[in-house]
C-alpha cells in the first residue's frame, strides 16, 4: 500500500474537522479560523492546503456523498440483482451512521442550504442527486415496463428524499427503521415480483 502525503493527511483532517464544525456551528458559523481550531492546525495550514472555504466545503460535502455511496456499495451483494441493489439503497439511505450522527445530519442539511447559494456546493448537490437517482433507474428499468420507469424512479426517489431529509432533523432510533420499512415496503407494493 503507497503511503499518503502529509498533505493528503492534512486535506482529511480538515475535511472532517469542517464537517464537524459545519455540523456544529452551521454554514456561516464554519470560519477557516474555527475549523483550523478544531483540526488543531493554524488558520495559516487551512489556507495553505485550501485556496478558499468554498473549496474545503466542497470537498467535505464530496467527502459526506462519497461515504453515502460506499455503505450502499458494501450493503450490496457481489453482483446483485436489481431488486437486492433497491433493497442497498433503501437500507443505506437510513444508515446510522448517516443520520445517527447528529453533527453529519445537520451537516448534510446544511449543505443542502448552502446549495441554493454556493455553486460548488449546487454542483456538487446536483452531481449526488443526479447519481442518486440513476442507481434507482438502472434497477427499476429490468424491473418494469419501459413506461413505467420514470414515474416509479420518481416516487421511489421522493420517498426516500423525504424520510431522509426528515430524519435528518429530529428522529429517533426507530423512525430510521419505520423509513426503511415504509419504503421498502413501497417498492414491493408498486413492482410486481419485488418481496420484502
């Protein structure tokens, strides 16, 4: 295994000290300084291996997405079929360590802000979101008929995206498993063949 830079190191822990921060303090309270604080660095380190706030921002955020898709990745057999890719997604969409994190829930949210604004933060939304819903697609369309896929692509996406988003405020244990369950459930009822 290569070994890693000191810059690389350095990137990394700042990222997770901004999503942190972010988590924390939310967007306008996440300065360079506080997050160079909470990664004990100097103000000076961030802005050495960051040109901008935006730019660590960004990368924190690709850095939430891309741990989102791994543990769907991971809860996915080796070569699974459409209806066991559904079932990863839907159980790695209510993930605890997602949103049973109160830091990375809130974190996520305010990305989610940010991105009205933000364009790194937009793209990078637009990219997650876009992603998102083609990994639905690919199973849902060797699953229906070609008539049918957008509209169950969309019901399936906007369920998800609504727990999702509501569990990321408040939630309990429970209501992640009740999201689970309820959209699970919602594919079996509108995709013939699909059992829980």
């Amino acid at each position: 295994m290569a070994k890693r830079s000191i810059k690389a190191m350095r990137r990394d822990e700042l990222v997770d000290a901004a999503i942190a921060v972010v988590g924390e303090e939310g967007m306008s309270g996440a300065t360079m300084a506080v997050i160079a604080r909470r990664a004990g660095m100097s103000a000076g380190l961030v802005n050495h291996y960051f040109d901008s706030k935006e730019e660590l921002m960004a990368l924190a955020m690709r850095n939430l997405s891309n741990l989102f898709r791994q543990d769907i990745l991971k809860l996915a057999p080796a070569d699974p079929t459409p209806a066991q890719r559904l079932k990863a997604i839907v159980d790695g969409s209510f993930a605890p360590q997602h949103l049973g994190v109160p830091k990375r829930a809130v974190t996520w949210m305010q990305f989610m802000i940010a991105a009205q604004t933000e364009p790194r933060i937009k793209h990078l939304y637009h990219l997650t979101g876009a992603r998102f819903v083609s990994n639905i697609r690919y199973a849902v369309k060797r699953l229906v008929p070609a008539d049918q896929v957008d509209d169950t692509v969309d019901g399936i996406a906007a369920l998800i995206d609504g727990f999702f988003w509501q569990s990321a405020g408040e939630y309990e244990e429970e209501d992640l498993e009740r999201a689970r369950r309820i959209c699970w459930r919602y594919i079996c009822l509108l995709i013939p063949g699909v059992e829980g």
